[in-house]
C-alpha cells in the first residue's frame, strides 16, 4: 500500500511512538494522578512530561497551559465554546472545516454573531478583509492555519498581530501545520491553538491538546474527576485541570510523547521541506497531464502537504476507488467537511482527491501515484 491521506491521519508512524504506546499499556497503565503508587506516578509524569514538550513546540511559557484533549475538533469546541459568550461576534473564513464551521453557526442558537470572510479560489485569504469584517462586539477570530483541502497557508502571523492590535483573541485550527511548520505562539501573537495528536505530531488518533497564551477565561465544558480539590463539588479553576475532567487517555498520550520527541529531535524544518520537495515534483508532473485539474495555491511556497485533483469529467470517488484497488495507492475524495472550502475552489458538486504527504513517503510514492493518474485518465 501507498499511503497518501496523511491529512487524515498520519501512517505509518515512528517505531517510537508503538512501543511507547505498548509501554504505557503494559508497564504502567494505572490512572495517572489518582494515585500515589510507582505506576499511577510514572503515568503522571510522562503526561506532565509532554505537556514540556508540547509547550517547547510552540513556544508557550507554561506547560500547565497544554489541555490535552480528545482532538482538534474537541480542542476547537473547547475553545470556540468556552470563549464566546451571548451578544460575542466572532470572525471566520470560507476555507474552514466543519470542526469550525459547525460550533460557530451553533453558538448563533445562544445569540452569538459570526461573520465568514470569503477566501480566493485557491484558498488565501486577505488581512484586510478579516480586519473590515471586525465590529465593536468582536471578541475572536479563528481560522486555520493551513487548508485541509487546497494546502493553502493562511497568513497566521500577519492575522495574529492585527488581532492583538485590536484586543481580540485569535485562535487558529493547526491540524495540517502542527508538526510540519514553525508556530510560534508568542511571536506569532496566537492566543489559542487547537491540535491533534494523530496527524503531523505523530500521534495516535484520539489524542489532541488545546494550547492557551492567555489570561481570558474559559468556560469547561464538563465537569468531573480531576484527582485534584476532591473534597470539593465544584470543578476546580485552575489549569489544567479545570478543562480536564476525568481520566486521560495515557497510551496515546504516551504516543503522543514518543512523536513528539521524534519532531523536535528532526525539526519541523526539515520535516517541512521533505514534504514540500515531494509535493513539488507532484504537482510539476500533473501539470504535464492536461486532463488533470490542480487546485490550490500556483506557488508551492504557498501550500503545506496537501494537492487536490481532479480528471475531467470522471468522480472524484471513483478516482479513489481506482487508485486503491488498482494500484494500491490511498487518498481521500469526496467533500473532506469542508464544504465552503469546495465552494469556494469551484468543487462543491464533484468534490476532489486529496493527496496529502507525509514524512515518511518518498518520491517513488509520487511517482506511482503520478503514473497512476495518467493511466486512469487515458494518456
């Protein structure tokens, strides 16, 4: 197999993060914090521990701040959720997941205002459109740090700092960039960051944190065991705890750890360029095939990981189809919840094919993938 829906989940990941993950089952897999034998103490240490790194990642200052979650649709939730209140107006794009999109117009049921500023076809979005999009009951703008369909990479810093100028909070989706470009929460002026685990950070699924860069409060959105303030009724109101309620998910969390490791020791940078060589002898290929449609950002500086297609007149789920079982090749077609975004590249009717690298393919992946293409669409 091919694997190439590394924007739906990275595959394979590194040996590192399998045997940690057997570890934490087979070792110390009591509850971490709710106890105060070797086992429930070494789970409490590797959590705290990748909360260290997890801040070192993104530059945040205290690790306490990392609330791990179940994904970044539940880290998304949280924070949308959690910072926005009846009468708010919060600001987002054209090109957002549903992870965004569907707590936005569902918080307009509690009185809460959202305007969605309209990106280009391929995906990019104007400073100057967020900012003439902002009212006097702004109180967040949240957009995603780089496209799950097109690859685009939206303008974070410039977003964040016009942002701070005006006192609102900027949050942003990093479920394609965590991993694989630099995000630097102070420098970058980003206030919230919602994460998973199973994508760039290499992680296993049900695994995701929300970073927090400010003093705003944040609503929980349950409550529950904490194995802190246990004589107390009432949630308690500190961090992490207050958003963390119940038991964690410790194998992945252990995972977690061992990918994180893997990136911080490899560098984003390099991670980053791996992918983005790969992607440009992809799309330098396709364009060779005139039956081949290519959305997204012209310039490859201006996407990360992700290339949607399409061939003519042909489905985008029987491209799929075809690639997987003739070839042996896995991408994902279809709408990828993102349906503004297809609305807004022109696909929304067919969908596309989303290819989506990862650190571990390698250019003969893009060249079976090429050939591949080519063959399914006559040349």
């Amino acid at each position: 197999m091919i694997y190439l829906d590394n924007a739906a989940t990275t595959y394979p990941k590194p040996k590192s993060v399998y045997q940690s993950v057997m570890k934490a089952m087979t070792e110390y897999g009591a509850n971490p914090g709710r106890g105060s034998h070797a086992m429930a103490i070494e789970g409490a240490r590797v959590i705290y521990e990748t909360r260290e790194l997890m801040a070192q990642l993104f530059n945040l200052d205290d690790p306490m701040r990392v609330i791990f979650t179940f994904n970044a649709t539940d880290s998304l939730n949280q924070a949308i959720k959690g910072v926005l209140n009846p009468g708010d107006h919060v600001i987002t794009t054209s090109m957002e997941h549903n992870s965004v999109l569907r707590p936005v117009k569902e918080l307009e049921k509690y009185g809460v205002e959202n305007t969605i500023v309209q990106c280009a076809p391929d995906g990019r979005v104007k400073v100057e459109d967020i900012e003439a999009a902002v009212k006097s009951n702004t109180r967040l703008v949240v957009t995603t740090h780089v496209s799950n369909l097109t690859g685009t990479i939206m303008p974070v810093e410039e977003i964040g700092k016009m942002c701070r100028g005006k006192n609102i909070l900027y949050l942003i989706d990093a479920a394609q960039s965590a991993g694989v470009l630099d995000i630097d929460m102070k420098k970058h002026n980003i206030d919230l960051i919602a994460v998973p685990g199973h994508k760039g950070l290499l992680g296993p699924q049900g695994t995701g944190a929300l970073l927090i860069n400010c003093e705003t409060e944040i609503k929980h959105l349950r409550e529950g065991g904490t194995g802190s303030e246990s004589s107390s009724m009432m949630q308690p109101d500190f961090y992490p705890d207050k958003l963390e309620a119940g038991t964690h998910n410790l194998p992945g969390i252990a995972g977690l750890n061992a990918g994180l490791k893997y990136i911080l020791n490899k560098g984003t940078k390099s991670i980053y360029s791996h992918e983005n060589n790969l992607l440009d002898i992809f799309i330098n290929e396709m364009r060779k095939n005139h039956k081949i449609k290519i959305y997204g950002p012209e310039d490859i500086n201006g996407r990360c990981g992700v290339v949607p297609v399409n061939i003519e007149d042909i489905d985008s789920s029987e491209v799929a189809y075809r690639l997987d079982t003739e070839y042996g090749i896995a991408v994902r077609p279809g709408l990828h919840c993102a349906p503004l975004a297809h609305k807004t590249i022109g696909t929304e009717k067919k969908g596309a094919v989303r290819f989506g690298v990862g650190p571990f393919n390698k250019k003969s992946d893009i060249m079976a993938a090429v050939k591949a293409l080519d063959e399914i669409s006559g040349i």
